[in-house]
C-alpha cells in the first residue's frame, strides 16, 4: 500500500508514474517491501485504473 500511495502521490503531482524507480527505491530504504509479483501487479492494476478513471472524467467535462 505504501507503494500505492507513492506512485499515486506522484502521478498527480507529476502526471508521470515510474513504478519500478518507485519500488526499487523503496526496497533501498527498506527491504521486503513489495515481495512477489501479486503486490508488483496489483500496484501496476490500480495505477492504470487511475489513470482511466482520470482520463474518462477528464474527457466528459470538456466534452460538456
């Protein structure tokens, strides 16, 4: 989760997410933080539904 939060974090501020730079240094400060690929896909899942969610409001208001 904290590995959501930061990329989240990141991408509204920067509109850019890179969550393998993300998780590696994470595991630089702390190892075992994101241990098997279920954490690593479920990080990538809501990322991109984030991104969808932004990207559908985003066109519906100026379409409007």
């Amino acid at each position: 989760m904290i590995a959501i939060d930061i990329c989240m974090r990141s991408y509204e501020s920067k509109r850019v997410v890179d969550i393998l730079g993300c998780v590696n240094n994470m595991r630089k400060e702390r190892a075992g933080l994101v241990q098997n690929k279920e954490q690593y896909a479920l990080i990538y899942k809501v990322q991109w539904c984030k991104y969808i969610v932004n990207v559908c409001i985003y066109k519906t208001f100026i379409l409007w």
